[in-house]
C-alpha cells in the first residue's frame, strides 16, 4: 500500500508542479503614474518607459500591465488601449474605471526566460528523482506467495 500511496503522491506532485511552471515567471516592475500615462497611446511599438529605479523596461502590445488599488486589487489594463485623464483610468475593453486616488501603484510584469527555466529544470529533477526513489525501494512483487 505504501508503494501505492507514494504514487499516487508522484502524480498530484507533478500534476501540481507542471501546472504551475506552466504559466511561466515573471518580473514586476513599478513604474510612475507618468510612465504608465506613456502606454496609453504609442507611436512606435514596443515602447520604453523607465521604472522606479529608473531602468528602462519595454513594453509592447502582449506585455501584461495592472494597476494595484489602495486595498490591494489588481486590475489588469492592456497596453496602448487605455485612457487616463486627470481624475481616471478608463480601460473600456476591460470594464475598469477608477479614480487615480484609488490607484497606489502602476505595475509592467515581464516574463523571465530564466527563472522558468530553472524552475522547469528543478521541477524535472525533483519527479525524475522521486521516480527513481521510488522504483529503489518498490521492491519485487508475486502473486504466487504462501
């Protein structure tokens, strides 16, 4: 039963691993309420905008922008179809309008080739190990024993 239990523990273990690993890693950037007013409208795509510690992070039509709200939400706005005025954020395709005072942060997440890779290679490394683990010590089974 014990050889049985840690299979079943291999497969949700992977199911879990790879769904996660699947949607890949990403770095948030936070940049200012001027920079994210640049991705509101672009003459040449993508589009540089520098980030609160001042590097330069590239923005194009696919890159994931959210807003962050002064309780914590996130809403998800997408690049160069949006609209800010002095009061809101208008982003119509999304059905989001807030006021600016209720936006705390203005964030650009991009993804890291890196970090998923090495997340893959771990997650692959950890079932191939747990695999070998556990056909070490499956041992030999027999129907034919008194």
């Amino acid at each position: 039963m014990f050889a049985g239990f840690r299979s079943v523990v291999a497969f949700f273990t992977t199911f879990a691993f790879l769904g996660g690993a699947s949607s890949g890693c990403f770095n948030t950037y936070s940049v200012s309420q001027e920079e994210f007013a640049k991705l509101q409208v672009a003459d040449e795509v993508p589009l540089a905008v520098s980030t609160s510690k001042g590097q330069p992070v590239l923005v194009d039509k696919d890159t994931n922008i959210f807003v962050r709200s002064v309780g914590g939400r996130r809403y998800p706005v997408t690049p160069f179809n949006f609209k800010m005025t002095s009061s809101q954020l208008v982003a119509s395709d999304r059905d989001t309008l807030l006021a600016l005072g209720e936006i705390s942060d203005y964030e650009v997440d991009l993804f890291s080739q890196t970090q998923t890779i090495v997340l893959i290679s771990v997650g692959v490394a950890a079932v191939a190990g747990l695999i070998v683990v556990t056909a070490i010590t499956a041992g030999s089974k027999s129907f034919n024993e008194n």
